[in-house]
C-alpha cells in the first residue's frame, strides 16, 4: 500500500478489515510512499517531493500504525516499511520520551514496537543510515530493497553492493541479502 490511500491514514478504521485479512493470513503489509510530500506544500512546491518527502511519508505512515496500535492489534500481520523506515532508525528513544504528553493512549513504547516491524534497505547507498537502522533495529529486521523500477542499471546494483561493503558482520549481510525476506514472506523451511 502507498502510504496514504486517497488522502487517508492506514491507520484510519476503514482499513481494518485490510488488517483483519492481512493478520489471519500471517501477510505482509508492504508500505511505500504515495509521492504526495507527506500531503505538506512545504515540501512538493519546493522541489523536494521524492528526495524528502518519501522518507517523511515513510515516518508518518509507520507512526500512524504504532500510535493506533495497529501491529499490536494484528501480530500476525507483518508490516515491512521502505527506506529503512524514513527517519524512524534515529528516532525511537525520543519517540518513548514524548509518548506520555502526545499520545498517551498508545498501548506499546513505540521503541518496542519499531523493533518487531520490517525494513527494507532502500537508503539511496547511504551506509550510515543503513548502520543506524540496523543499530536501532537489529539487523534481523532488515530485508534486502532496490526501489526498483524507480532504481535502475548501476544504482540498482549499488543497492545491492553497498550492504556488502557496509562494515556490518559477515552473517548479518548473508542474512540481510540471503534469508531474511524469504523468512519475513514464510518461505524458509523448517
């Protein structure tokens, strides 16, 4: 699903039948941005709609889930974010911090919630953020992302060959490019 579903959160109640099927079939929710600058004109008439706007539309979407405890509600639905979860990788400590005067009705910390979602690398080859992610989330929690069709020719192999190159542990590569999206989509064997 895109992020936003005609200008609808996906935490919005009118998707939780989509949820319900999603949790009894143990199915993945896949969230990408819907290239609407997280719906603000201080981004889309500025230029920056995919550069700044996606990784913002991937925050928002995410935290709208944990916020209506969508992936406490719906355990066996699996929800695997793009972009590393935008700025998600960076913000779980102050996300805890300010929970209890914004959104006090929150049925989990959202740093423990971040931590039982998915995450694909998708980082435009940008180590750090992928180091950070797999700091802040475990690198169990990240599967292998292209952003293709969007990526293409040598952006698309770097994509691949940066997570190689990242300075993360030998099986925690194997596992990100090998094992984990087959694991996240239940087609590892016993």
């Amino acid at each position: 699903m895109t992020t936003t579903v005609l200008g609808r959160t996906l935490a919005d109640p009118l998707f939780g039948p989509v949820h319900e099927e999603l949790d009894r079939r143990g199915a993945v929710l896949y969230i990408h941005p819907a290239g609407e600058g997280a719906a603000s004109p201080l981004i889309t008439e500025h230029g920056m709609t995919w550069m700044v706007g996606a990784p913002v539309e991937d925050t928002v979407a995410v935290m709208h889930l944990i916020l209506a405890g969508i992936p406490v509600r719906y355990p066996r639905m699996r929800v695997l974010a793009s972009h590393l979860g935008g700025a998600l990788p960076l913000l779980p400590r102050r996300l805890d911090d300010h929970l209890a005067f914004e959104s006090p009705e929150t049925p989990e910390l959202p740093s423990v919630t971040v931590g039982r979602l998915w995450y694909d690398t998708v980082s435009h080859v940008h180590t750090p953020a992928l180091v950070a992610a797999a700091a802040s989330f475990g690198a169990d929690r990240l599967v292998l992302g292209t952003d293709f069709p969007y990526e293409d020719g040598e952006v698309f192999l770097r994509a691949v060959d940066y997570i190689a190159d990242s300075g993360l542990a030998p099986e925690e590569v194997t596992m990100i490019l090998d094992t984990h999206a087959a694991a996240l989509l239940g087609l590892s064997g016993p």
